[in-house]
C-alpha cells in the first residue's frame, strides 16, 4: 500500500535532529501539557469553555490574543538568546551552539513570529479591549468575525510551532525572499509552515482590519464626529485602514509562492518568472505593515501623555493629519527595502525622499507629545516612564531610518547590522514600549485592579537599559561591516561587541521576568489596588466613566458626547456630583434603562479555527484527503453559521439597573472608608 | 436598526479589500505577461468567440441576480428563488466553459508550469473562477434557507449582499476579459 496517500510526506526521520532542537520541542510540548493539566487538575474546562474559548466578547478575545501573544514572546525571545549567544561565540575556529542551518532557522522563526504573533498579537488584543469602549460601543460591528480572526491568528501561531517538533522551519529568513524559499533551494517543508502559517494568520488579521474598520465608522455614539474622536482609536482607523489595504498584498504574494512550491509554478522562478516582483509585493504590503504596528502605539502615547501631564493633548487636529499623512505615505515608499536592486538612479532618488518625508509627520507627533509634557502636572506612572524611554530611543531609530533612507547610505549599510539596530529601535522601543505602556494602562479597566507600580518601573529599567546595550553595539558592527544573519565571522575585535549584545540581551530578558513577576505579584495583592472608581488615573476618555471591570454590556446607557475629552469635561463640569465625579453618567440611577442585546457565545470560530488548521497542515505535508476534508467541514461550519438566526440574547433592564446600582453602592461604600 | 446598513457597509470594505486582490494578481499577470519562456503567448491559445460566449454568460446572470432583488422588493418568494436558480445555471455553466478551457489548455501541454505567463494567467482567471464557484455554494444555500424560512429580514440582507459580490465578480471578469484576453490577441 502506498502511505503517502494517508500520510503525505510524513515520517519518522522528521523529528528533531540535534540537542537545541530537541531541547526546543520538549519544552514545547511540556508547556502545551502542562497548560492542558493545569486547566484538567483545576476543573477548568468548562468554564473556560463556556467563559472565554466560545466568547464573543471583544474584551475577553482580547485578552485571549494578549495570553497567547506573550507565550508567543516567550518563544521568539527564547530564539533572540540562541541568536545572542551563538554570535557571542561563534568567531574564529569556535562554531557556537548551534549549526549554520539552524541559525538560520532560529532567525526566521524569531523575525516571524514576532512580527506575526507578538506584535500583531497584542496590537489586536488591545484594539478589541479598548476600542469599543473608546468610541461608545457595546461591541464590534461583528462579533462573531472577530472570534473566527482570533481562531485563525491561534491556528497560525500552533503551526508555526509545530515546525519545532514535525520536520523544519524555514531557513530562508522572516520574509522567505526567492529563489532561496523556493523548492529547488527550500525542498524541505519549512518555508510551507512559514507560508501556511502566515496566510492562515494573515486572513485573520485581514478580516479584523475589516470589523475595526466598519467599528470606528459606523458604530460610534451620538455626538462622536470623527474630530472627536479620541487618539488612540483615530490611529487604530488609520492602521485597519491600511490593513485593509495591504493584507490583500501579503495574501497574494504568498499564495503565488505556494502556487510555485506547491505546483511547479513560475512566478518567481526560472521559466518566465521574475524573483524581484516577489520581493516588490511583500514590501508593498512590508512597510505598510510596519506602520499598522507603530500607529496604535503613537495612539496610546498620545492618550497617556495628556492623562498624566493632565493636559489635553496638544494639537490634535495636526496629530489626526499626521496619521493621515503617514497612511498615504507608507504605501509609497516600500522601494526603500531594496534600493540595491538596481532600479536606476531616478527611482531610488524618489523612493528615497518619499521615506525621508514621513520623517515629518511623525516629527509632528513627537512634538505634540511634548508640547502636551509642557507646563504639564507630570505624574511618573510606568505608563509614563515607557514614553520616556519611547521619545529617546524612537528618535535615534528615526534618525538612523533617514540615513537608511539615503540610497547611497543604504548601499553600505544594506543588509547589515546597522539596519538590524534600527528596526529593533523602531519595533522595540516604538512598538512594544508603546504597547506596554497602553497594557498597564489599560488593565485596570479590564481586570479591575492596577498593576504593580514597583515591579513595573524595575521591568522598565531593565527593558531599557538591556535594549540600549543589546542594540548599541550593532549599530558599531554594522559601520564595523558586519553583516546580519551571521552564525560565524572571522575578525575577533568584534567579539567584544557582540558579547555586550549577549549581555543586553539578558538584561531584557530580566526585564520581562520583571513583567512575568508583576502580573504575579499584582495579582496576589489585588485588594490592595482595586479600582473601585473605574477611574484610576484621572482619565479623559469615556472608557473611564463606566466602572471597572467594564460589564459585558460596557455602557448600561449609550453615552452622548460633546467634546472631546468627553469624560473630562462631564467631571469638570459635575464637581460637586461624586458619582459623576468619579464614575460618569452610566451610574447615574435616575435614567431610564433598556433591555440591551448581546451577541451569544458560539463555537462556530472555533471550529472553523481547527478545521483552519487542519487544513494548514495538510497542505504543509501533501496529505490532500486532510486538506479535502478540512475544507468541507469548514465551509459547512461557516454557512451553519451564518444561517444561524439565534445569535443574540437579551439583558433585561431590571438586571441591568440592579447591576449598575451594585456598582454605585460599592463606589459609594468605597468612597466612606 | 442599522444591522443592515452596517453589514453592507463592511461587506463593501470587504470588496474593496478583494478589489486590491485582484489588483495585485492583475498587477503579476502586466508583469509575467511576456515571461512565455519560449511557450505559447496570448495570441496562441485565447479564443475570443469563446469567451465571448463565457462574458455574455456571466452578464446575463448578474442580470437575473439583479431580477432576484427587485423580486425581493415586492415579496415574490418563488420569482426570487427561480431567478436565483437561473442565475446559479449560468454561473455553473460559465465555470463549466472555464474548466474546459483550462483542460484543453493542459491537454496540449500549456498548463500552469509551461511558463511564468501561463502561471499568472491560470492564477488570475482561476481565483475568478474560485470566487465564482464560492458564489454558487452561497447562492445554493441561500435558495434552501429561502424554501425554508421565506424572505426573512436576514436572508433578504444576505440576498443584497450576493448580488453585491455577483456583480462585483462582473467587474471583475470585464477588466479580465479586457485585458487577459481582448489585449492579449491584440
Ligand atoms: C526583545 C528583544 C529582541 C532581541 C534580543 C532580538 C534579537 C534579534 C537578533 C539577534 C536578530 C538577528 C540579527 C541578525 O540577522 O544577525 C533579530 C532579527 C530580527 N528580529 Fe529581533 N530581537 C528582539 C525583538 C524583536 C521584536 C520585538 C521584533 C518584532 C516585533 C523583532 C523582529 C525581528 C526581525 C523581523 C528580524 C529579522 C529576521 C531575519 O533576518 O529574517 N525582534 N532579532
Ligand atoms: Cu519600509
């Protein structure tokens, strides 16, 4: 009998090949375990079931994303050490830790997973928790999509993962560029992991851009024009925007790809095909890409810097044309990747001065930021001191883009570790920070208690400190010559550098031990820091006027908004009223409540997520009855779910009211202790 | 209340997120177009009386899809399902015309992997194909949700939403049918 036909190209001999990459899969299977018994020894099953997998609560699908996106940052910074220590090592007649091929499966995987995975990830995770709440809204325009994009993200990011234990990862680095990811160079299954497991995760996010988009648009409250508009949630519209726009980019270029591994096609390949229309398409959805992460970080600097300056952010409307600004650029600068290509003088040149030119509306948003920081009343929460650290380092990582920017520059400092510095400086100190900063921010609103102060500003030191001396020394090597994607060099002075890089490297890792032990400590001393008034920091915005945690329903009476700092304004204007004062119109018992419709739980993004993933896998190791299958029952899935006519179900007044009054009383009580 | 309004709004962001799709894969076919690597070019292989056939198929459906919402204005039950019917045969048959013409072209050894143009052209007119083949599953079960439940407010709004997308895939076909195949023996 021919196995082939049950197992594709299946075998025994694809497990993990040498110690690092058994060590790997172990641990990978050990947490999955572990995870799974933990939830079985705690009964948990149901009630996760019931609570958050079927959930289609945009707060709790956001913090599913947040969850899985940090064990997602585990694996991509258990890669970034490997790297670290291999290059460390690895001069002269000493070969490192790892094998020329496996360091070049370490830096793939690290660069993929996470741009697709920890970026993405918590980008989304903090959209769904705050957006909603931002513009007014009890939800999404469509809860069930965003539970079915949440599903496809977990389904891309477990085959990622799986790469570790059946077969390979790709070699051929984060964006797989051809001829190297094609069969004749890749014949093995990593670049397919790669490409079914960014696709599938891809689709996801393409479909999210979608829902927030049509979110912002269409289901603001009364009152909301878009120049009222809170930041954060304008930044957000820009970067769904440009999802919208230039997901569909990355889906066809990898497709294409599949198309060549797959069936002999040749779009990039000899025989007609053109490799440098590859490395086009994926930029033209690359840059844009980069500009969907940094935006909702811009967004939460500007709405955490007037908080805690207590000012209101200085030049708003020139913050929302710089957004604008920036979503049109970026999607004219992607050459900028490749000036050595050999485009010619003229192209470059335009290229060049397109990409210097977004250097100014992001100059505009520094600015305001800092105009906002004037004369203000600063308050140094973490959130703060992750701007702090932002307006530094994002400053020098822009300023090296502007030299990257000039392709004479660039023709030196192409493809080196320069480059690798200054994209760190943009990812890490731009995005991340930024991120960090809106989670601590934001979490009381979600989890009803802050975060710790100290464990926060100690995790802070350390990511800033580790990050400046992991990436300083690159940017030496890279004027020093050193290329990036090396597993061994020859010349011993750059040792030196590369062993601060180790030790910065560590120090980061310190600092997210620092994050890990916060959430921990936090946790323990929950009734300590409990936000009984839903407004912790004095805040502006209306997610600050419902109570904290946020109730399902997050608004029992749809707000109406007049100005801006809508929260702020009501509080100004109430200042003797303490439950306004502290807690917004929503508690106010004398209105009038109405019955509120609310979407039901489903499995339907679920199953549709498993079938999803079957379906990746099948198709990463030929096992075509899998894929067949797969794909009918997904389809059937789907439609069962959308001629589904009981989606939704009812909160009647009377419980809402009763909630509502629970939530004053408690405010109240709080309030005379 | 605006449940409707909304979700034609997100399935219109929906398009546009397929309309640059398509934009990129006509983008590949521009550039691919003169990869023939010693193969065939347009000239040999594209019939015009036939695809012309393929077009008026697929115009004369999104026409009756058209007949199908204006039946649903005035409640007609059975007309918006047997236009529904109708518009499903036309459909099937241009995919069926297609799928012959993909066979031909394999059958005399100009299929996907002849060359980096042959590629593009099989990737471009394939995901119409593959947009058409989703349409008739979701036009088939709209017809059974329709026989099942009537012209419910839900499956109204997913009969907007279809002929939407069937109209949209017009467009589409007219920009391949333009510059796939008009061009291409020119
Ligand atoms: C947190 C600490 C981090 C450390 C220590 C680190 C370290 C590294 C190292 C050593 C490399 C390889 C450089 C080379 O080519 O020689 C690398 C590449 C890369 N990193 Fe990181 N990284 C970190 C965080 C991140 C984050 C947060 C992102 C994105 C969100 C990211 C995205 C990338 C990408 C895209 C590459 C390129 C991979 C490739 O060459 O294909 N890194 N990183
Ligand atoms: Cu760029």
């Amino acid at each position: 009998m021919d196995w082939s036909l049950l197992f594709g190209k299946l075998s025994w001999g694809l497990l993990p090949e040498n110690a690092v990459a058994w060590g790997g899969a172990t641990t990978m299977v050990v947490i999955g375990l572990g995870l799974i018994g933990l939830v079985a020894y705690f009964k948990a099953w149901g009630p996760l079931w019931r609570n958050w997998l079927t959930s289609l609560d945009p707060k709790r699908i956001g913090v599913m994303y947040i969850v899985v996106a940090l064990i997602m940052f585990v694996r991509g910074a258990a890669d970034a050490v490997l790297m670290r220590i291999q290059q460390a090592t690895s001069v002269g007649s000493a070969h490192g830790i790892v094998t020329a091929s496996h360091f070049q499966e370490i830096f793939s995987a690290h660069g993929s997973i996470m741009i697709f995975f920890v970026a993405m990830g918590i980008m989304f995770g903090l959209i769904n928790l705050i957006v909603p709440l931002q513009i007014g809204a009890r939800d999404v325009a469509f809860p069930f999509l965003n539970s079915l994009s949440f599903w496809l993200f977990v389904a891309g990011a477990l085959i990622i993962n799986l790469s570790l234990i059946l077969g390979d990862f790709s070699t051929a680095g984060w964006l797989s560029y051809p001829p190297l990811s094609e069969l004749a160079y890749s014949p093995t299954v990593g670049v397919d992991y790669w490409l079914w497991s960014l696709q599938i995760s891809g689709i996801g996010s393409l479909l999210s851009g979608i829902n927030f988009l049509v979110t912002i648009l269409k289901m603001r409250c009364k009152g909301m024009s878009l120049m009222k508009m809170p930041m954060f949630s304008w930044t957000v519209l820009g970067s769904m925007w440009l999802v919208a726009v230039s997901f569909p980019i990355l889906t066809v270029s990898l497709a294409l790809l599949t198309l060549d591994r797959t069936f002999g096609m040749h779009f990039f390949t000899a025989g007609g095909g053109n490799m440098m229309m590859y490395v086009n398409l994926i930029w033209a959805w690359g840059h844009p890409e980069v500009y969907v992460l940094v935006l909702p970080a811009f967004g939460i600097f500007s709405e955490v810097v007037p908080v805690f300056s207590g000012k209101k952010l200085a030049g708003y409307a020139s913050m929302v044309y710089s957004v604008i600004a920036i979503v049109f650029l970026s999607f004219i600068v992607w050459l900028h990747h490749f000036f050595t290509m050999g485009a010619g003088a003229d192209v470059n040149a335009f290229f060049g001065i397109m990409t210097a030119v977004i250097a100014i509306p992001t100059g505009v948003k520094m600015f305001n930021w800092i105009f906002t920081m004037y004369h203000g009343r600063i308050r140094f929460f973490t959130p703060m001191m992750w701007y702090m650290g932002f307006v530094v380092l994002f400053t020098l990582g822009g300023v090296t883009g502007v030299v990257l920017a000039e392709p004479v520059a660039d023709y030196q400092l192409h493809n080196g570790l320069f480059l690798v510095a200054h994209f760190h400086t943009m990812i890490v100190s731009g995005v991340l920070f930024g991120y960090f900063a809106g989670l601590t921010y934001w979490f009381p609103k979600i989890f009803g208690f802050k975060l710790d102060e100290k464990w926060g500003r100690r995790a802070f030191w350390n990511w800033l400190i580790g990050f400046i001396l992991a990436f300083g020394p690159l940017y030496v090597l890279g004027f020093m010559g050193a290329t990036r994607r090396l597993d061994h060099y020859t010349d011993p002075s750059w040792q030196p550098l590369f062993i601060i890089a180790g030790i910065g490297a560590a120090i980061i890792v310190l600092g997210f031990a620092c994050q890990l032990i916060q959430l921990f400590v936090s946790i323990k001393n929950r009734h300590q820091a409990l936000d009984t008034t839903g407004d912790p920091w004095n805040g502006r915005t209306l997610e600050w006027s419902i109570p904290s945690p946020a109730p399902a329903y997050n608004f029992a009476i749809l707000p109406m908004v007049e100005s801006r700092d809508e929260y702020w304004q009501l509080k100004a204007h109430n200042e003797k009223d303490v439950a306004i004062q502290a807690t917004g119109k929503t508690i106010d018992i004398r209105r009038e409540y109405e019955d509120i419709t609310m979407p039901r739980n489903t499995a339907a993004g679920f199953a549709i997520g498993a079938a999803t993933f079957f379906f990746g896998f099948g198709f990463v190791w030929h096992i075509w009855w899998l894929v067949i299958v797969s794909v009918i029952a997904g389809t059937a899935f789907l439609i069962m779910r959308t001629f589904d006519e009981d989606t939704e179900y009812i909160i009647r007044a009377g419980e809402v009211e009763a909630n509502e009054r629970r939530l004053r009383d408690r405010f109240i009580t709080m309030q005379n202790v | 209340m605006n449940k409707d309004t909304t979700t034609i709004f997100g399935f219109w962001v929906y398009l546009m997120t397929d309309f640059v799709l398509f934009a990129s894969l006509f983008s590949v076919f521009a550039v691919l177009r003169s990869g023939t690597f010693g193969g065939p070019s347009g000239v040999d292989i594209f019939s015009l009386p036939f695809v012309f056939i393929e077009t008026c198929l697929l115009l004369t459906s999104s026409f009756t899809a058209g007949l199908s919402l204006i039946a649903a204005r005035y409640g007609k039950k059975i007309h918006v399902v047997l236009s529904l019917i109708v518009t499903a045969l036309l459909g099937l048959a241009f995919v069926a015309m297609e799928v012959s013409e993909f066979a031909k072209l394999a059958l005399e050894g100009n299929d996907w992997t002849r060359s980096g143009f042959l590629s593009s052209y099989f990737a471009l007119v394939g995901t119409h194909g593959l947009h058409i083949v989703l349409g008739l599953i979701w036009m088939i079960a709209l017809i059974v949700a329709i026989l099942r439940k009537g012209l419910t407010r839900s499956n109204t709004r997913k009969l907007v939403l279809l002929s939407l997308f069937w109209h949209f895939l017009d467009l589409i076909w007219i920009f391949i049918f333009t510059i796939v195949y008009l061009f291409g023996v020119i």
